[in-house]
C-alpha cells in the first residue's frame, strides 16, 4: 500500500523521463490522498494525433468514479488492490474499460517495522530515475467541471526482496507497480483482460532505499 509519495515537480526531468510536457499545474510535491498530482494517459481517440498521442493530466491521488457525490472518496480509493479491482464498485468501471495511466513519481514512502516502530522509508529506483507506476484513472463531472482522478494498483510483494521487508508484523505484504519505461506504452494500451496478468509479471521491480 502507499499513501504518500513524492511528485516530479522538474518539468524538463518529467519531460525527458516520459517523453511528454507536463501541464502548468504540476500538483504537489508532497503528495497524500485527495492532492494533485500527475499521471499520463492515451489521448482520447476523438483528440489524438500523432503529436498528442499521450496526455499529462493533473489530477486527484484517490479514485472518484462517476457516480459519487463528491470527492471525499479519495482518502479510501488511492490503492487498488489489482486481484479484485475488476469487481470492486470503485475500481470496476476503470478497470473494464482500461483506462490505465501511468503515475509519476519520484520516491513511494513505505512504513519500516524493523526497529518495532513505524518509520517512513523513503523507496525508489536504484539510479535514481523517475517511477513510472501502473495505475487506472476516472473523470468525475458535476456542475459542467470535470475532474480527473487516479489510484495505483497494487499486488503482494511477500517474494519482494525489499518490499516484503516493510509494514506492520503481521499484515499481508503489499507494494505498487513500478513499470519499466520499455513497458511504458504497452500498460497504457493494454486490454483489460490482460491487465492482471501484466500487474503479475511486474512484482521483481527493482527498488531501494534512498536518503
């Protein structure tokens, strides 16, 4: 599970890991349920060309499907559990219709129980790159405003060698998916009823600790 991570606030770092300009509003920095924050897209058919075929879009960390009545959803909807996304009302619609993204980041927080006590750890790629991290997105409209929103996928990362070694004793071992950049266009393409299968094959992504 994550509930907080660092946003790519660099434009030209965003832009030169993913290929695509950010927009003006960048999100937060620091980023907990219900910020802004950025994830890239397809373009939807009726506005792609060849130039825009992926989208940098703002939008809230927590998913709020079309149907709720507000945005409180986002402090339960930021994780998705990737075994049940597919019949969970709040994921389901998402998921059905592929709308994947992939999130940018710059480090996940995870608690560290080793000591006996939480301590946030601060994860990400050995080299130092940016996370690019599987996820489904949704637009919620009210009062002619849309609002586009997102959630990360998550699967078990008991077999993770650095991930299994987080959260509390006890509790099933959790971790996003961080997805290779070669695998970037594939995730954001893909059908849903390959989706699990891929989320599956991610779960040895290379991890560390950072400063």
């Amino acid at each position: 599970m994550c509930s907080h991570y660092q946003g790519i606030q660099g434009r030209e770092r965003f832009e030169r890991h993913f290929g695509i300009a950010p927009p003006a509003d960048a999100g937060q920095a620091d980023v907990w349920p219900g910020y802004r924050a950025l994830f890239i897209r397809n373009t939807p058919p009726s506005a792609a060309s060849d130039a825009t075929r992926l989208q940098a879009l703002s939008g809230l960390f927590g998913l709020v499907p079309h149907w709720s009545t507000d945005l409180r959803m986002t402090r339960s909807t930021y994780n998705a559990r990737s075994e049940t996304a597919s019949e969970k009302p709040s994921f389901r619609d998402a998921w059905r219709r592929g709308q994947h993204c992939i999130i940018a980041a710059e480090a996940l927080f995870e608690p560290d129980w080793r000591s006996g006590r939480a301590v946030a750890a601060r994860i990400g790629s050995p080299d130092g790159a940016p996370l690019g991290v599987a996820g489904l997105w949704s637009c919620w409209r009210a009062q002619e405003q849309e609002i586009f929103s997102f959630t990360m996928l998550t699967i078990n990362a008991d077999a993770h060698p650095l991930m299994r070694e987080l959260h509390k004793p006890g509790d099933e071992k959790r971790m996003v998916v961080v997805v290779p950049p070669a695998d970037y266009d594939r995730w954001l393409n893909l059908p849903a009823r390959d989706s699990l299968g891929f989320l599956q094959a991610q779960s040895s992504a290379s991890l560390a600790y950072l400063p």
